[in-house]
C-alpha cells in the first residue's frame, strides 16, 4: 500500500482533539508500520494480504516480484496472477464458522516461469481477511531428482531393498500355503464355511502387506509410468474393492458421486491406483472413530478433477507444510512415505494435487489431470532473402 494513502486513512479515522496526540499516534503508526513492511520486504517468501471478495490490500517485494504486480495494488484481484486456483473452495468456511487452510502447488508463467508453493491461512483476529504466503520451488523441484540419487539415499535404498526381499520370501511361501490350504477346503467333504471366510480374510492380508512392501520400494527407488488411457472410475473401484475388508471393519462409509460420461485419461493404472490407495489409507487412519469418505468426480474441457473428502481430525497449520516430505509422519509407527509417494506419482502424470483441511472438520485432497495438452500455435517462418543461383 503506498504510504500517503496509508497516513491519509489514519488521519481520516481521528477525532479532531488534541493536536499533539494526534501527531503522536501518527509517529507511532509511521514507526511501527515501517518496522514490519521492513521485515517483509527482507524475507524471500512473497506475502499477499486478501480480503473477503479476494481484492489484493498488501504485497511484500517478494510477492510483487515472483506475480508481477503492478502498482496499484489494491485494485487487482488475487485470482489475476493466480490462476486456476479454486478460491470458492480455498476461503470456504465450515459450519461452526472455522476457515480452512489450503496447501497447493501452482506453476506461473509470468513475469518468469515459476512453481510455486502457496498456502492460505486465514486470519486469527479479522476472519474477513486471508494471508497467502508463497515459495518459489522451481529450483528445489529440479534438483529433486539429483537428491534423490545422493550417497545417503542410495544407502537406504539398498538397506530397504534388502530388508524388503527378505520379508517378501516368506510371505510369498505363505501365499502359496494358503492357497493349497484353500482348495484342500474346498475340496473337503465336510465344507467349513467359516474357515473357508477366514482363510479369505488371511490370503487378502498377506496380499496387503506384499503391496506395502512394494511401496516402500517404489518410494525409494521410484520407476517410470508406463503411460495408457485409463479409465479412473475403475480404478477407484478396484481400489476400492481390494480395501472393502479394513474400510468395514473400521466402520468408514464411503460416498461416490461420479459425472456422467467422464473421459480417461493418459496414466500408469498400477501407480495410480497405488496413489489411490494411500489417500484413502490416510483418510481411514484420520478417522479412527468411524467416519465417511467422499470420493467425487468432475470434469470440463481441459481437466478432470477427483476428490477424496474425509471427515476426520484434520491437518494442522505446522503439519500441513511437511506431509509431501519423506519421513515426515504424525502418526504413531507411520513410515513418512504414503504422501511422499502420491506426491511424485500425480506429478509425474502432469497432473495437479491440492490439500485442504479443517482442524477437526476433515481434509480434501483434489488431484486434477490434464484431459488434453493445450495446442501451440506455430508462427510462420519468415520469408527467405536469400536469392537462388542460377
């Protein structure tokens, strides 16, 4: 905000009482004002203040820089400069009055071309005004495979690797018992129903741990999509279906609503089931009381979006930072990589993934592909000065 309209509204909102006092608080303001827009101006994440009808009140250097902000701020709308952002959704406010807070990585191509990382926070004591602070991890988002390759993470990889294999061997030997002990049932005179639901039970938890296992793997030593048109319905579904026994056991309700004659899309149908999977352990794990899962479906010209809801305990404003990091878990024996995995999967199919959660009130994780690459307009080549040789 320039500073004479700054003073101005100061001097507007005092009473015409005592000259001295009025020049005192004035210099107060004046100090303290340039305190802080000192400090903000110093820092690198870019800072954007908004209101209630999304108008831009305060940009720091950093957040003018990194969008390209003109000068008169406070006449442009924040969803100028960040585009494709649902802000309906992002200062949706929950029944009891609570604001959510919203995580998202978002690529910008002006001024430069960027990614950022942005979060919107609302604020503590005035709840018609919304912070917004973002991180330019363009740098940190290409060296994160060079990372990946480094000397420590090659040491855990193999030390996983290794444990993996050795955990994997007996329990394909237990599969494969548990099989010949199935059909010795079945062949059985004397059918035992219970026994035959029971040894189901087991074969489908063996199944599941095998699946872990290769997600730790995958994690660590990640491969490359193998890229087909996929129908994401089904592979809901199929996730779905394969996670039926330990959804009803822990009393989750599940909700889908799906759009009509939704497209596919281009994907690797076992990563993303995986990454189907472990959104929605996470959100089994958020509500360890019973609880609904809401998964929907939409679409337009150029996206389709899915949308896990939950109605759990919700994601903390310090936590919700970290929960794409590896290693990085709140949960009592979590192993910090179910996030991390999805978080490499959905970008590595081009697509966009957004958290938003309420303390207590539940989170949404919306993931949304691309339906067709937008077209690029070639110019026509110039024409040729060159004269041609008889």
């Amino acid at each position: 905000m320039p500073q004479g309209k700054y003073f101005d509204r100061i001097i507007d909102r005092l009473s015409p009482q005592d000259k001295s006092n009025v020049q005192a608080y004035v210099l107060r303001q004046v100090k303290e004002k340039g305190f802080f827009q000192t400090v903000f101006n110093t820092i690198q994440e870019g800072i954007i203040i908004v209101d209630r009808n999304l108008m831009i009140r305060y940009a720091n250097r950093a957040a003018i820089a990194m969008l390209g902000i003109p000068e008169n701020i406070e006449e442009q709308k924040i969803g100028r400069f960040l585009k494709d952002v649902d802000w309906t959704s992002v200062q949706k406010t929950d029944h009891d009055g609570i604001e959510r807070i919203s995580r998202q990585e978002i690529e910008v191509l002006y001024p430069t071309r960027r990614i950022l990382l942005f979060y919107v926070l609302p604020h503590e004591k005035d709840k018609d005004t919304s912070i917004i602070i973002m991180h330019d991890v363009t740098e940190a988002r290409a060296s994160t495979m060079k990372k990946m390759e480094s000397e420590k993470t090659q040491m855990i990889s193999l030390l996983a690797a290794g444990v993996a294999h050795e955990i994997g061997n007996p329990l394909n030997s237990l599969n494969i018992h548990l099989q010949l002990l199935g059909r010795k049932l079945k062949r059985s005179r004397k059918k035992d129903d219970e026994a035959i639901e029971l040894l189901s039970v087991a074969e489908k938890e063996v199944k599941r741990l095998d699946m872990i296992i290769s997600q730790f793997l995958q994690a660590l030593r990640p491969a490359m999509p193998v890229m087909a048109r996929v129908d994401l319905k089904q592979l809901i579904v199929e996730t779905l279906n394969f996670m039926r026994h330990e959804i009803e056991s822990r009393n989750i309700n599940v909700e889908c609503s799906w759009a009509d004659a939704c497209p596919g899309v281009q994907g690797d149908a076992d990563q993303l089931k995986q990454a189907f999977y472990n959104i929605i352990k996470n959100a089994i794990q958020a509500m360890p009381d019973g609880g609904t899962i809401h998964i929907s479906c939409t679409y337009d010209e150029e996206k389709i979006e899915i949308s896990f809801a939950d109605s759990g305990k919700g994601i903390s404003a310090e936590d919700i930072a970290g929960i794409f990091e590896p290693y990085f878990t709140t949960k009592r024996g979590g192993t910090g990589l179910g996030l991390m995995v999805v978080e490499r999967i959905i970008r590595e199919h081009g697509a966009e993934l957004s958290v938003d959660s309420s303390t207590d009130k539940g989170t949404v994780f919306k993931i949304r592909f691309p339906i067709a690459a937008k077209r690029i307009r070639m110019l026509p080549a110039a024409p040729s000065t060159e004269k041609i040789k008889n």
